[in-house]
C-alpha cells in the first residue's frame, strides 16, 4: 500500500520556526512531526510514502532519509512547481500512486492516534471511492461540516452553518481507490470544495468518525493544545515514555540528554528537547522547548515554544504563546508577553504586548 502526504505549504502559520525548517520536520513531541503518521502508516502495511513537497525538499529529505531506514519504509518525492492544492497534487503523483491499491492521502498538519487499520477496514466494507475520517468539534458553526446517513455515506457539506446540521468536520485523513484519480487534474484544485462534493453527490464518499484526540497543530497556539493532547494520551497508553518523580507534574516528556537543575517545577505539558539545558529553579508549564536551548535559573516559561538552541537568560519570564526562533537570545530578567521572535535575534529589552521582533 501507498501514502501521500500533503507537505506542500510554505508553513507562514507556525513561523517564526519554519523561517528555518520546513513544518512537517518541526519535532512534535520530540521527533518531526511527520514522523509521527508515517510510523502509523508503517504499522498498517504501508510501504511507500510519497510527499508533495514544494517548499525546502533538500531540508526535509536529509531529515527524513534517516527514518526512512529505521522504518524501512521507501519514501519518495512529487515536487510542484506551483501550489496545487490539496487535490492537485494526487494527479501529480499519479504514476505513483495509481497501482490498483486503495491508497492514504493525509494533511500534514494533522496530530491523533491515527486509526488506519480501522479505517481501511471500514472503506473495504461499503465499497465507495473514497473514505474521509471526521472528528466532533463543539463550534460546528466555525467549520465546514460534514453531513452523513447512519452507514457514513456523505449526504452534503455544509460550510459554517448558521443552523445546526452536525458537528462532524473533515479530519483531513482520506483513503481512495485510484479510480479518484480520474477525477482530478495536475492544476491547483481544492480537494474538499471542488472533487468531494462530485463524490458525494453521486454517492461514493463516505466517512468514518475519528476515535480519540485530534488537532491541526499547523499554528503556534494549536501546536501547544495538540501537545497537551498527545501527552494526555500519552499518559494512558506509554506512561513510561514520561518523566515523573519530584518537580515534575502531569505529563512530561523530557529527552535523556537533556539536563535539569535542581529545585525546579516542570509540567503540566511539557515537551524538552535533547541537549537542553534547563538550569535551577526553572518552572515551566505547557511548553515546548526544542533541541539545544539552554533556560537560566528561576525563570518562568508558561504557554510557549523556544526554538532551536535558544538561549534564555535569569529571571525571565515568557508567556502567551510566545514563540522564539532559532538561535534567539534572552537577556537576564526580562518579560515577553506574546511576542514573535525572528531567528538569531537578541532580545535586549521586555516585550510587554504580542508583536513581532524582526
């Protein structure tokens, strides 16, 4: 079986972190977020995984090589030199793709516990073209909503209803037969505006309702709820993946070279990176820190992301979704509040309102 993942955008929602990487390899819990379905895709029978990339390919496919031999799982490239979409580039992969098999299609932006096996399943049984898995969201109003029958088969979609129809929307997570294919050209093309209504209305698209947690974590503040999420679940099903005894509270995932100093309160929702450096008296909560950055004693991060190799000074406190790029510098004692750091910049007085340091 075959995949393809839509790694296409240039990632603007979740900068400053893609000025440097591309956002399928920014680490989501302490491995490239990507990584993260193609294991899944791995443990269902999938044996090759295409990625429609156009923004850094050289940058992701030297991060990705690695895990495709410790997954043992082939890993190629359909490269667009326009943006297609999210349908054009299945028609870009044809070659690829069209073997006969039913194959995946995924958002890379997408983190749950990736059901593939049931959801192949499900599409094997009805016989339809085309499967989408959909997940409950409590402001149906705010979405795109996906309207079925009770055996899953797609009635309509109804975008940001005023009345309440449903509260299912679109996960972002398809299996298709290749047949699918015929329908779409190499030409930017909306997947979910222009090829599934066709599908539904001559009823072969139906949809399956996703179990468990599910975030698009393609934005700062997502990012950081999905962490909290696959912590938590995390905490049911692999507790001792976690850090746990004194100064650690809730579900905490800390690499094994990172070191921690003494005194300090880490968690709920913590992610720390390898060779972090976290010194004394350090309270953190629902944070990410990514791999090298170094926190000063007795300072206070609540709610954010510091990027890669980072240097934070003592006595500072960073709050509301405050986002640092790589390489930034954080001078003793001061206060970022909400603030947006570019790459390799020194931060030399507080930040007290959201805005963006360039």
């Amino acid at each position: 079986m075959k995949a393809l993942i839509l790694v296409g955008g240039f990632g603007t929602r979740l900068r400053p972190l893609t000025l440097s990487v591309p956002k399928p390899i920014v680490e989501f819990g302490n491995k490239p977020s990507i990584i993260h379905q193609i294991e899944a895709l791995v443990k269902v029978g999938v044996n090759e995984v295409v990625l429609a990339v156009n923004y850094q390919p050289d940058l992701m496919s030297a991060c990705i090589s690695q895990w495709e031999k410790k997954l043992g799982i082939k890993i190629s490239y359909s490269q667009e030199t326009e943006p297609l979409g999210t349908a054009g580039p299945l028609a870009l992969a044809r070659e690829l793709l069209n073997d006969g098999d039913p194959f995946f299609v995924l958002n890379a932006d997408i983190i749950c516990t990736f059901p593939f096996a049931d959801l192949l399943a499900f599409h094997k049984k009805h016989g339809g073209e085309g499967t989408i898995m959909v997940t409950k969201v409590e402001e149906p109003s705010k979405y795109g909503v996906v309207v079925a029958n009770e055996e899953g088969k797609i009635q309509q979609f109804v975008e940001k209803p005023k009345i309440y129809v449903g509260n299912k929307i679109n996960a972002g997570i398809y299996i298709f037969n290749p047949s699918v294919l015929n329908r779409i050209e190499p030409k930017p093309t909306s997947i979910e505006k222009e090829v599934f209504p066709k599908m539904a209305a001559e009823g072969q698209l139906y949809c399956m309702s996703l179990p468990g947690f599910w975030m698009d974590v393609g934005q700062p503040r997502d990012f950081l709820a999905g962490t909290a999420l696959y912590l938590n679940h995390i905490a049911q099903v692999a507790k001792s993946e976690l850090r746990t005894g004194e100064g650690f509270d809730g579900p905490v995932l800390v690499d094994s070279s990172a070191k921690i100093g003494k005194g300090c309160k880490i968690g709920p929702n913590v992610v720390i990176g390898p060779n972090c450096v976290i010194g004394d008296g350090v309270r953190l909560k629902d944070t990410v820190i990514l791999e090298g950055v170094r926190v000063g004693d007795h300072t206070w991060v609540h709610q954010s992301i510091l990027g890669w190799k980072s240097v934070i000074g003592r006595w500072v406190r960073i709050q509301n979704v405050s986002v640092l790029g790589q390489d930034v510098g954080v001078a003793d004692e001061l206060f970022i509040n909400g603030g947006q750091v570019l790459p390799h910049k020194s931060i030399a007085e507080s930040v007290p309102e959201p805005k963006i340091i360039m």
